[in-house]
C-alpha cells in the first residue's frame, strides 16, 4: 500500500524530527564512524551508482536536455572518488555543535553560557549535481543535523542511489536511518508537501534556479536561506594598478565562468579606461568571452555589441561580459546597489580613502579589494567545507558551512536565583 | 489624490530602503543625536501623545475590550517617562555596527575580515502597547536600521502620535524620516501588502497572539523571526533543594503570570512529590494561583481540577498552573519536548549529571538549572535592551537586542591575488 505524496512526505519529515534529536546529544567519535561508514559504502556500492547515474544520463538525452547539463548529471569516476574525498575531509574538521560562543556571569551571580546546537532539520531541495547528495548529508551529519533532500527529477534514480548507500552506512554506526532521507518521487508535489511542514522542518535551503528559488520562497511557510544568483562587479578605479586589474578581471571571468562568484560586469573608471579597456578586452577575446558594452565603451573599443538595462541585470554564468565606463566611484557604487545582487564585488585601487569607501558602502556579502571575486567560496575562505553561498541576509550571509548549520542555546546556571 | 493601500505600503518600503542605505553608513554621534531628539521630542509631545492615546482608549471601551486590554494600550504619565528612559538607555548602549566579528589571514595573503551590518529595513508587527513604538523605533536606529511599524488597530491614534513625534526628531537631526515608517492604516491589507515586499524589507517581527503570527508566516514572502508563545516548565527533580524549588516554582508563576516567560507547567519527580507539593500548592492557592493536576497530583492534593490532555498545551499567561509528577528525568523530557514550545525551560536539582543531561537534552531557547524562567529577558541577560524574545531557530534564538538587528559581511583584503 502506498500513501498519498504529502503522507509520504510527512512521515519521513517526522522521523527527520525523531532522528534530529538523537543526532543533537550523538558524540563526535560517532559521527565520525557513520561519516566513515559512508564514505566506504559509496566506494563499495560504485557500479549500483553509476549504474543509476547511466539510467539518469541516458533519459536526460532522451528528453532532449543539453550537452551542458547532461555533463552536470554525469558521474564519472573522478566524480565519485572526489565524493568521498569530501566526506573524508568533513570527518577531519572540528565538531561545532557544543562549542561555547560566549559566557559571562550576570551581577547576581547567574552564569549565562551562549553554546552551539544544531539547527535540527534541514531541507535541501537542488537541482542537477547529484554530488550535492552525498556533500550536504555529510556536512548535516557532522554538524548533528537531520537532512531532508529533494533534489531534481533529472537525477532521481542517482540521488536514491546515493541515499541508499548513506542510509546503509547509517544503520552499520547505529544511527537512525532517517538521519538523511530523500524524498522519494520526482514530482513537484513533493516539494509542495515539503514546504508546509513548519513544525518539522526548521530551514529550507534551496540551491538552484532564479524560478525554483522564487516558487519556495512564495511557498514556503519554512524559513528559507537562498542560494540565489551572483551578479558580481569589479570595478577598476582611476588609482588602480593596471596591470592588476588586468589579472584580477580575467581571472574573475574566465577561471571557472559558469560558478555564481565570476564576474558578470566590469566597471571602468574614466579616467583609465582608455589605458585599460582595448587590452584587457583584446585578452578577453582570446579566452572568447563575448564583450558588451556601454556607448562609452563602444567608442573606444571596436567590435563591442550593445549592452542593454537587462544585461546589467544579468547573471550570464557564461563567458559573456558586460562593461561600463563610470565617471566616479559613487557612479560606480550607485551600479553595483542598482543592478547588483549583493554577492561579491571587488574594487581595484591603491586609494585607500576609495577602497575603504567601497567597502562600507557595497553591501554585498563579500566585497573585495585587490583580489578576484572567485575567493566567494568555503574552502577558499577556510571554513573547510560549503554547503552553498547564502544571498539571504539573516542568519547566514556569503559561504555557508558547518558553523552556520548551527543556531545556539543559552544555558543559565544559577544557585536559586529569582527574579525581583 | 490618496493611492491604494498597497501602493502606499510599497511607497514606505522604498522610502525605508533608501534610509537603510543611509542609516548603514552614519556615524554613532548623529545616531545617539538623533535618539535624544527622539526622547526630547516625547516629552515635548506628551500632551498630544496622550490626547491621542485618550481617543483609542475610548473607542476601546466602547468596542468593549476587556479591562486587561485596556490597561495594556493605556498610556499613563508613568509609561511616557518609561519610554523616554528606555530610549537614553539605547543611547548609552554600544553600536553594534562596523564590529569585527572575526578576522582571519589565508596562506595566499587574503585578509578576510567578518563585519557587522545592520539587516537593513525591519519589519515589526505588534499588538496592544503602544510603547512598542518607541522602543522598536530606537533599536533599530541605533543599530543602522531603518524599521516600518505596524501596530495594532486599538492603538493606532497612539502609534501615529508617537511616530510623529519619532519623525519630527529625525528630521532635526538630518536623518530620513523615512527611517521610522507606520503603515498608514489600520486595515488588515495593510499587513498583507507589508508582507509582500521581499525586495524591499529584510525581515519581520512579529509580536503578538498565535493567530496573528500564524498568518504572518503563511503570507509572508520575507523571512520571519518569530515571537511566538512561552509554554515554560520547572521540573523539580528527586535531588533538588525542596526550599529552592519552591522558592523558584512561586517566582517562575506569580512575579508576572502575564509575560512569555512565566512557568506555565510545573513537573515534579514522584520521590519528592509528597514532601514537596502540598506545601508549594499551598502557598500558590495563597498567591490566587489556579491549579489543574494529573490524576497522581490530584491524589495528594485536595479540590486539583483534573489538567486535560490540552492543558499541557496552554499558555495561560495567568495565574492558572498545571501539575504534572513524573517518574523520572526521562520522563520530564520527554513531556517538555512534546507539549512546550521550546522557549525557557527549568530544572532544580542538586546533581551535577541530571543537570548536564536536562541542559543538553531540553532544546529550548533558554535552559536553567537551579533558577527562574523569569529570567528570559534582554535586560536581564546584560543585552541591555530587548526588541523581543525569538522562538525561531534561524539568525536569533531567545532574548533578541541590538546585535541581532545586524547581520555581517565579509571584507576580504588583497595586494593582487587571483585563484588558481
């Protein structure tokens, strides 16, 4: 007998629950054993994988998908090796839940202890990578959390592949099955059931799509931390180095153009924009990024296609660039808060007054001065891990990773104390 | 010419966000100018302030609110001093923004920098006392916010007397009067345009019933931190100090039965029941307390009305107290985790380990050993102010001041580097 979708959903989310308080008081050691126990299951049960990845692959060619997306489905090899490597190292990294944040005694003697807990059940819903399954269960394992996750209908025989192998080495450590579930059908009823559940599921973080991010977020009765889209600047001020600023702009373009912390738009400030643009464009060209620009930009270099208001808006993920000459850095700043999606974006400048300007005032969640944009990133940042990058600004703000997959309590200990 | 309520709304948004981009960037002295403004300007107004406050009290009565209601949005010589002294308190408190968090060098030479920023426009919703106003209004000035109000219908002459008063002030300190907004109207569309605006307002408190905070959160497309109900628990635990349980079990129910952090639930262990309930009962009964027993209380104490299954449910905010023996620790973690709301939960006990185990074990916001649940509270806690008490898990959990009306950002600071 099966159960209506929302039924289905429901229960799993209620032993999510069940599970997520075992996993808040389960010590580190035996944390470290499941993730262990994950890590051989996923070598261990490689060909039942792949296996399922090639039924996924072989229907994405079937409906038609692109060449783009079907490598983003595929899991190679090296891809499944690099899945455990990431389970391996989320066991070297330190345990945050029970870490104190702060103590202090009030004058009436009241020790007031601020201590990291976990959040308790996260959703993830995703699409494409079916990595992003093995990643986040890791990460909300260590971290003590319970995981529901949905990922997408393109890789759902991959994911339960996946989960299944999990929830094997799961139970070998004596943790409940329903530490990390899937939801278990494609349909998008199943993500509706999901975020209604506001007395079982205490965050949602949805990795995707600008369209997938706005139907949770006009759904979703479960607070959401997005993962949206990176509209990021560099922008070259009249005191910058030029040389590096060339290096800077290429590297934040081309290094990896499809990642959500690549530049998406170059400013320019007028001064040294005719120094500046034809040669870092000519360098652009070689690495065949497709240059759009602003009348200004136009006049001084040739070849260069109109950028039009939705360019400056655009997340491109692709090696197409839009470019504009300001005439200050106000004019500069007042580009990146208009069109900007508060991501990452750097200045360059040897002006300290301009850089320090441009750092108090871009309120994006990483602002850079002198380095590229692409740094927007956990291990890059140190945090060891990531399970996304957040646009949101409450709770957690740029690279998340296991720290902010906590929340805290306060404990207060007293010798009789009472209130007056 | 007036526009439609949610053009209006959406006007005050926009306006409040280019004031948030304002207030982000000013200096405390003209914040704390701006907040003695705000406090001479009160007492300046009081006459208008309580002319105002006199006609909702009226049309109060006449819509026949209950005598407690009427108190609440009252606003006497006494409560205008009060708000007036709680704004030079926020004065006297420190900035929160532009504090380094943290800050770290990477083996590239990346200096990452994490640093505080306000949220940006705040969103409250409240019911009943008008003070709410003033005091929201002064947090989130001084923490760089700019804040759009709703309060509710039976104070809304009050609420706009006093933003007047708010608005003159900001504007003699050449501060947008856009950063303290009231929703010009005290229909319920009024809410639900607010609640709309995801692009303009950054987060919402609300503080208020069940009811009202049940509708915010499945209307609303901005993220929410809830105030929502205290169901607060002690347990008395077989190794605790009689004397010192009910010393804490009177002060936890009767010092303000009215307020989220009142003991609504009192768990005793079955091996000092006897010893220790006829006494405390006594002197509860002596303190007007109403009690509603379990069937074992009920054999102890003379004329216990039975609790029912909904009782354990219920935030009384009265003096009205259910009573509960267990037979052990387990079993008065259990009933905590089931029918509380996770907000300030107590034990009292002289073992180290029960203790450990009820700290680690209850997941409530606030956990006690040896002290009142009273004591949930931004002024008692030395945050020194108190926007409110968060039931939520995301961004701010228990007792909310000015560090948690900021987030943070990321500052990242190179000489050049690009990533490999």
């Amino acid at each position: 007998m099966t159960f209506p979708i929302h039924e289905q959903v429901q229960r799993i989310a209620e032993a999510a629950k069940q599970a997520a308080r075992v996993l808040a008081n389960t010590p580190t050691a035996k944390k470290d054993a499941a993730l262990q126990a994950m890590a051989q299951a996923l070598r261990a049960q490689r060909d039942r994988i792949r296996g399922a990845n090639a039924a996924d692959v072989e229907a994405a060619q079937g409906d038609g998908l692109s060449p783009a997306l079907i490598d983003r489905l595929t899991l190679t090899d090296a891809r499944l090796d690099e899945m455990v490597t990431s389970i391996e190292a989320v066991i070297r990294l330190p345990d945050p839940v029970g870490a104190v944040i702060k103590e202090w005694h009030q004058p009436n003697g009241l020790l007031i202890r601020k201590v990291r807990v976990p959040l308790g059940v996260v959703g993830i819903i995703y699409e494409s990578r079916p990595n992003v399954t093995s990643d986040c269960a890791s990460l909300c394992l260590k971290s003590g959390n319970a995981v529901v996750l949905r990922g997408g209908a393109e890789t759902f025989r991959s994911n339960q592949a996946i989960a299944s192998a999990i929830k094997q080495a799961l139970a070998q450590a004596k943790l409940p099955e329903a530490a990390v579930s899937t939801i278990p059908t494609a349909e998008r009823a199943g993500v509706d059931a999901m975020l209604e559940l506001d007395q079982l599921i205490d965050v949602v973080i949805p990795r995707g799509g600008e369209e997938l991010i706005r139907k949770i977020i006009e759904r979703s009765r479960i607070p959401v931390i997005k993962h949206a889209k990176g509209v990021c600047h560099v922008f070259v001020d009249e005191a910058a180095d030029l040389q590096m600023a060339e290096t800077i702009a290429i590297n934040a373009k081309c290094q990896r153009p499809a990642t959500c912390n690549a530049m998406e738009t170059l400013l320019v400030h007028e001064r040294v924009a005719k120094r500046f643009l034809p040669s870092v464009i000519a360098r652009l060209r070689e690495a065949k990024v497709e240059i759009r620009g602003c009348e200004t930009t136009r006049s001084m270099v040739p070849d260069v296609q109109p950028a039009t208001e939705e360019d400056w808006f655009t997340e491109y993920l692709d090696l197409i660039l839009s470019v504009r000459i300001v005439r200050s850095l106000d004019e500069a700043i007042d580009h990146i808060t208009r069109y900007g999606s508060a991501h990452s974006d750097a200045i360059v400048t040897s002006d300290q007054s301009h850089a320090e300007r441009f750092l108090r005032e871009v309120d994006s969640a990483c602002v850079y001065v002198n380095a590229s944009t692409r740094f927007t990133d956990g291990y890059q940042f140190g945090l060891g891990a990531e399970i996304g990058i957040s646009t949101d600004r409450l709770h957690a703000r740029g690279p998340m990773a296991l720290e902010e997959l906590t929340t805290y309590k306060y404990v207060v200990i007293g010798s009789g104390q009472v209130r007056q």
